[in-house]
C-alpha cells in the first residue's frame, strides 16, 4: 500500500519515455518470429470465425429463394 501512497516524482512522458526504452529493448533481444503452427492456429481461428457467418448467409440465402419461387412465382 505504501507505493500507492507515495508521491510520484516522474512525469507522465518520462514513464512513457521509460516503457517505450523498455519495450524497445526487449524485442530488440529476442524478437518473435511466426512458425508454421502459429500461422496454422490463425487461419483456424479465422475459419471459425467467419464460417458461422458463410453459413448463415446461405441459409438466409436458401430460405429466400425458397419462399420467391414458391410464394412470389405462383
């Protein structure tokens, strides 16, 4: 609780300053690089992802065919 408590002396920018210096250093020292079963787990999760959406659109699509030719075409 003390360290919520203290006053902070630094500004904003130079805590800014300080992660940027950080964040910067650290991907300098081991910096990622994608393998194959990274990409392979993102095209999966692309695939749930927009699949539901393809599905329902040709389910939309189907039902409104369906109900033009029998309804509207009579």
């Amino acid at each position: 609780m003390w360290r919520a408590t203290l006053p902070n002396k630094k500004t904003i920018g130079e805590h800014e300053r300080e992660i940027k210096h950080e964040v910067d250093r650290k991907h300098e020292e081991d910096s990622y690089e994608f393998t194959r079963k990274d990409i392979l787990a993102m095209i999966i999760a692309a695939y749930q992802i927009i699949m539901p959406l393809v599905l329902l659109g040709g389910v939309l699509f189907g039902l409104f065919t369906f109900l033009f030719l029998k309804f509207f075409l009579k």
